[in-house]
C-alpha cells in the first residue's frame, strides 16, 4: 500500500469514528473534535501528494472547525 492511501485511509477511518462520537452524544465531543483535527491533517497531506487542491482547502476548514470544537468543549 502506498504512503498517499495510507494516509487517504486513516483520514477517512479517523473521520469516520469522529462524526460517530458526536453524534452519539455519548460526552466524547473532545475526543471527536481531536480525531476531527488529526483526519484533517492526514486527508490534508494525502490531498497535498495528489495534488487535489480543493480538498486540501477543504481540509483547513475541517481543521479549524476541530480546534474550535476542542477549544469550546474544554
């Protein structure tokens, strides 16, 4: 598996359990909001190394609605 999926993947598997935490509303919104951040970065770089800049863009959103998030919950 290349380096560009395997940060492809754990961005999409980070978001994954991210939007699950949250919207269990199970007191984890920290911990969402942090996974939010880290599946930013990865989908970021993944975006970054194929040249995709609009998800790239994308990505700087995401990560800033993550540190907000964790900024508000804390």
């Amino acid at each position: 598996m290349s380096k560009s999926k395997i940060f492809e993947w754990l961005g999409v598997i980070t978001a994954i359990i991210y939007s699950m935490l949250v919207a269990l509303n199970i007191g984890a919104e920290f911990a969402g909001f942090t996974l939010l951040l880290i599946s930013s970065a990865l989908i970021g770089i993944w975006a970054y190394l194929g040249k995709h800049k609009g998800i790239l863009f994308l990505q700087f959103f995401y990560a800033t609605a993550g540190i907000i998030g964790m900024i508000r919950w804390f």
